[in-house]
C-alpha cells in the first residue's frame, strides 16, 4: 500500500469515525443510547460475518477470548462510553474527548509496553492535543459526559494497542465482525438492566440505523482494523485527531452546531501534530527538532 492510499483511507475513516457522533446524537430520538449501539453492532457484525463466513475463523478458546476482548474495548467501550455521554455533553465534545487517545496510546506504549518515541513525536502529540483544545474552544466542563467520553478515550487506546498485538493472526473482516458482534451482547446485556429498551421504528430513524450499521460500522472498522495491520499502531492512531475536527463539522452540517475560528485553528494544529509524529526517521528537520529538545 503506497502511502497516497494510505492517506486517503485514514481520511475516509477518520470522516467515518466524526459523523457517528451527531448520526448518534440524532439516533438517540429514538432509542436509548446503550440499545441502540447495541443494535448497531449487533446487525454490523450479523450481516459481516455472513459475508465472511467462508474465511478462517478464530481458532481455541484463545484466540475467541482475544476477539471477545478487542470487542469489550473496541466497540462496547468506545461506543458504549460515548453515546451515553450524549446525555450530558454535544456530539461535538464527545468526539473531541473521546479521540484524544493518540496520547493515551503513546503513554501506554512508553509503560506498559516499553516502546521508545522520539522526541519529535511527543511534541507532534502535544501539538494535537493542543489543536484539539482549540477545537474545543479553551473550555472543558467536567461533567459525568466527560468523564465517559475519557474513558472511550482510554477504551479505544487499549484497543489500537490491543488489535496492534493480535489483529495478525486473524483474517480482517472476519475480527471485525466477530469483535462488534462480542461488543454487541456486551452492551445489549448493559441496555437491559440500565434502561428501557426500546426503539421507535420510523424511515428517519432506519436511515439512521442504516448509516450507524453500514458506513460507520461495517466500512470504518474494516477499513480501521486493515490499516492498524498495515502501519504503526502509534503512527495510524495519531490520525485520530483528525476525528474530532471531522466530529464538529458534520455537527454543524446535521445538527446545526455553529463553527467558530477557533474550529479551523484547531485543524490546523491537528495537522502539524499528525504531521511530526508520522514524518519518516530519517528526515533532517524531525531530527533537528529532537536534537534541540535533548539538549
């Protein structure tokens, strides 16, 4: 994979990624939030797993544990977490909190795995995470949405890092559909003894599901599981912060949320910091960059 496709499928499912948040925000007219992620996953990960029934499937109970395991993370937690955010915070702050975990993912790395960055990389995280205060406006009320949507946040790091780990030893599609359909029961048991499961059946809100099910399930996590094999878990995860700039924008286009000037300096920073922590080793200014923050 060359890297022009590389770029054009993270943008495609980093924009995959953002416009679950306002479409979630909108489904929530019609479902409680834990049902309807439930449904989402449920359906993606059934019709999925149908179209792959014929490729490998995990094999022992080890390897069923580990799908079931990126499942509870990958889809019960991220989603699961951020959708019930919903209830207290916007769609946009709920995608800007939740895709933080680049950072998260690097500081797991340095602890508790033992990898080693270079400098030029923490300072491209930082200058993400900086672009995404911006994007947020310089406030953070700290609420219990805030605190769900940072524990998606931790939830989708220790799943990069996680798919990072195993994901080679499965077939793509196929630790896609099983992985959302563990996420799917996993939330699903939640949804029936937290609220009351029900789902207001209309067009708006089958589009809605169609959307959540297709497009931002079954293509944005094919597509984000086949490029988490492909590069450096740390690399494709710094591309998240892509997400919540993606998150504000289709909230403005669907919801109406209004885009401040402090929206497009935020995507500027996001930018720069994408930028730095995927610039190749071997390029001078990185290394200028690291040999001034050593000294």
């Amino acid at each position: 994979m060359n890297k022009w496709s590389f770029y054009g499928l993270i943008l495609l499912t980093t924009f995959m990624m953002g416009i679950a948040f306002p479409i979630g925000k909108m489904g929530l007219d019609y479902a409680p939030p834990f049902l309807l992620v439930a449904i989402r996953y449920l359906l993606a990960g059934g019709i999925l797993a149908v179209i792959v029934y014929k490729r490998p499937k995990p094999r022992g109970s080890k390897q069923w544990l580990q799908v079931g395991t990126i499942g509870l993370f990958q889809s019960a937690g991220v989603m699961g977490c951020g959708f019930y955010s919903l209830h207290w915070i916007t769609s946009s702050e709920s995608a800007i909190i939740t895709f933080v975990n680049p950072l998260i993912v690097i500081i797991l790395g340095t602890f508790v795995l033992g990898k080693v960055y270079r400098a030029y990389q923490w300072l491209g995280v930082a200058i993400g995470f900086i672009g995404v205060v911006f994007t947020f406006g310089f406030h953070l009320n700290l609420q219990p949405g805030t605190w769900l949507a940072f524990a998606a946040a931790v939830s989708f790091a220790v799943a990069t890092l996680l798919i990072k780990k195993w994901g080679g030893a499965f077939d793509t599609m196929v630790l896609t559909a099983y992985q959302m359909l563990a996420g799917g029961l996993i939330i699903l048991l939640l949804s029936m003894f937290t609220e009351e499961p029900v789902f207001i059946i209309n067009p708006a809100s089958l589009f809605i599901l169609l959307m959540l099910v297709v497009v931002c399930s079954i293509l944005q996590f094919s597509v984000w599981f086949y490029l988490l094999k492909k590069g450096d878990a740390t690399k494709t995860s710094a591309f998240l912060f892509l997400v919540p700039f993606f998150g504000v924008l289709s909230s403005w286009w669907l919801l109406g949320e209004q885009v401040q000037w402090y929206v497009i300096a935020g995507g500027a920073l996001i930018c720069v910091g994408i930028f730095l922590v995927n610039w190749e080793k071997k390029s001078l200014v990185p290394q200028t960059v690291s040999r001034l923050l050593t000294r």
